[in-house]
C-alpha cells in the first residue's frame, strides 16, 4: 500500500514538472479562468444550430410506361439523386 502511494506521488512530482504549473500564474490568471469557464457550461457547446432544407423528386409507383425525368442538379437550391426513379 505505501508502495502504492509513493508511486502515485512520484508521478504526481513528475507531472507537476513536466506541465511546468506555475502557482503564482494560477492565482493571477484565475479571471481568464471565469471566462473560459462559462464558455465551456455554454449550452451552444453541446448543441448545434439546426438548418432545413427542402428538396423534391419524382418516384413513381409501380412503374409505368413512361418514367419520371429527373430536374436538372442545381448548385444553389438542394437536390437529390435518385437512383431508380420508380418502384414496384
């Protein structure tokens, strides 16, 4: 068990060097740390903004004689492709 705990606070020591945490910077910097804060607890963090668009196709069911063409791909307006433009 003291092996245990010697091991964590030796890597504990180890990492407090490594990441170089400054105290005096901490207790200085602790503004900054309010305005990230609540940029993180934002709810816009967790959801994203909803866009609709509206595309329309022709399928025919069951196929007939003749089968719906399909409108020609617009780079502005949405549009799908069908790769069957009729069903049984």
């Amino acid at each position: 068990f003291i092996v245990g705990i010697l091991v964590g606070v030796i890597v504990y020591a180890y990492g407090w060097r490594v990441t170089e945490i400054n105290l005096p910077d901490l207790v200085t910097g602790a503004p900054d740390i309010v305005h990230i804060v609540t940029q993180i607890l934002q709810p816009d963090l967790l959801t994203r903004d909803k866009e609709y668009q509206t595309a329309y196709a022709d399928f025919q069911v069951p196929c007939g004689t003749s089968r719906p063409q399909q409108p020609p791909a617009s780079e502005s307006d949405p549009y799908l492709v069908l790769s069957h433009t009729c069903g049984v």
